[in-house]
C-alpha cells in the first residue's frame, strides 16, 4: 500500500469518525428530550395514582422500574462487547509492535555502518509514526462505536415511551 493510498484510507476513517460522532451527538438530544418527556408523563401519572389509587396505571407504574433495567442491562452488556474487542485489538497491535521494534534492532545491530544503522532506525521510526496514526483513528472508530452500541437500548426506550405516552 503506498503512502498515498494509507492517507486516502485515513482520511475516510476520520470521515467515519466525524459521522458517528455526529450521529451519537443527535441521538443523544433525541435522547434527552424523550426522557425529559417521559419523566413529566410519568410524573403526571405517579401524581394521579396517588390521588385516585384505585384508578393508578399500574402497568406504567410497573415499566417505569423494569424497562430502565432492561435498557441498561442491553448498554452494558455491549459496552463489555465492545471493550473486550477492543482489549483483544490493542493487545495484537503491542505485539505486532513489539514484532516490529525486534526486527528494527536487529537491522540497526547488524548494520554494515553508521549510515546504514541510521537509515534502519528512520525506517523503523517512520513506519512507527504512520501505524500508530493508523491505530488511533481505528481507536476512535471503535471507541465511537462502542458509544453508539451502548446509547441505543437507551435512545431505543426513551424514544418509544415517549411517543407511546404523548396520548
């Protein structure tokens, strides 16, 4: 892969990045407004349960505890997902890495001189820079993903009670 076709592919992943970020950002006010109109909702409904108890919803008063604990369990559950990916992903490029700098020694070591040491050393620093920039932006794509994955059970909840309570 030549160094322009690496910045093209770069340059599309920070495109992505920028996209998802934006997208979790929306659905986070999305969020946020929903919840804000469910909690008034709810709030109306707890207030006339406890003027008229016998006329409470308590089908709504029942989901207001269990559906907050089925969101949260599906956004843990991808946030552990997600970070045990990650954790895989990041171990493999430390090895990868711990590879590489091997290899750099031993040509730096087995160097005929000192022109050919420093020409080894540059090339192992050079293709250092350009895999770590690579390793950040696939990072941030995955720590985006993550976000997203995590906020969806929630933004899916919030959403849907919102729209079911605006009777």
């Amino acid at each position: 892969m030549t160094m322009l076709d690496k910045t093209i592919r770069d340059g599309k992943r920070a495109v992505k990045n920028a996209q998802s970020a934006a997208t979790a950002a929306a659905n986070s006010g999305e969020m946020m407004r929903a919840a804000s109109d469910v909690i008034a909702a709810r709030l109306n409904i707890m207030a006339e349960g406890l003027a008229n108890p016998m006329k409470a919803d308590m089908a709504e008063m029942h989901l207001m505890s269990s559906e907050k604990v089925e969101a949260m369990s599906a956004s843990a559950a991808a946030i552990a997902g997600n970070l045990g990916d990650l954790a895989a992903r990041v171990s493999k490029s430390a090895m990868d890495e711990v590879a590489h700098a091997q290899r750099a020694a031993s040509a730096i070591a087995g160097a005929g001189s000192p022109q050919a040491a420093a020409t080894a050393h540059y090339n192992y620093a050079v293709a250092w820079w350009s895999r770590a920039a690579g390793q950040m932006l696939t990072l941030n794509t995955e720590l985006l993903k993550a976000q997203a994955d995590a906020l969806k059970p929630i933004h899916s909840a919030a959403v849907a009670n919102a729209k079911r309570l605006k009777r």
